[in-house]
C-alpha cells in the first residue's frame, strides 16, 4: 500500500519551493536559494513521487478517487521537482534531463487530472526514461557500461 500523506507533505514542500522560484521577480531581486539539497531533493521529493505514481500505474490503477488525486500529487511533484533541480546554475545537459522529468511529470498530471487511466499508463515509460536518462549521465554508477 502506498501512502500518500509523506507524498503530501512532499507536496506541499515543493509547491512551496516552487512558487518563490517560479514568481516573478525584479531583475534586481536575490536569486533563489534552495534549501535541499540534490540528494534531499531525489530521496524526499522524486524518488517517492516517482514510485508512488508508477506502483499505481503498474497495479492497474488508480481505481479511486484517493488513488486518482495520488496519482495528481506524485505528477505534478515530480513536474515541479524539474524546476528545482534547475534552480542553481546548472550544465546545459542536466537542465535537458530535469526538463524531461517536468515533461513527463505535466503529462502524467494531465492524465491524472483527466482521469484517463490509458494515457497515465503510457506515460509510465517517460517517467522511467527521463530517470534513467539524467541517471545514466549524472549518476553513472547505478547503469554501469555493458560488458
């Protein structure tokens, strides 16, 4: 059984985050600085986001409206963990990677948002891909080289 109230809080953490990154400012305001780190950031925020949201396409879901607006929350915490990840200036390549999550995470919102349990399950791969992308470049040790 997935849980989705520390999905929630993660939730409410991100947009949080992202609304004093994504609001306009002056060009002469501060920056933003993140608090978390790249590790809190995947090990609070995608990581549990990313595998609630595919445990509940993978099981044939969601079934429910609880299940509907978990599936709604793990998308659109992952679409906006995108924009975190490219808060600090970042390699032109990492912010091609963190583009896909915030891609594949306003699709799966979409399909969430809509109820389409079809287009949520095809929007699974992207989810993994854009993961497995951004690992394969930035965290080379979990997908060693082919031998």
């Amino acid at each position: 059984m997935v849980h989705s109230r520390p999905i929630m809080r993660a939730f409410a953490g991100v947009l949080m985050l992202a609304s004093a990154v994504g609001a306009q400012t002056p060009p002469d305001a501060p920056q933003p600085r993140p608090l978390a780190t790249m590790k809190q950031l995947m090990v609070d925020l995608v990581h549990p986001a990313s595998n609630a949201l595919l445990l509940l396409i993978n099981r044939g879901g969601p079934g429910d409206d609880r299940e509907w607006a978990e599936a709604r929350h793990a998308a659109l915490t992952l679409a906006e963990s995108g924009n975190l990840l490219m808060t600090a200036n970042r390699a032109p390549a990492w912010v091609t990677d963190a583009r896909l999550l915030m891609d594949a995470g306003a699709a799966a919102y979409k399909a969430a948002d809509a109820k389409d349990a079809r287009a949520l399950a095809e929007v699974a791969d992207r989810v993994d891909a854009s993961c497995t992308t951004c690992h394969k470049q930035f965290r080379p040790g979990i997908f060693p080289p082919a031998r």
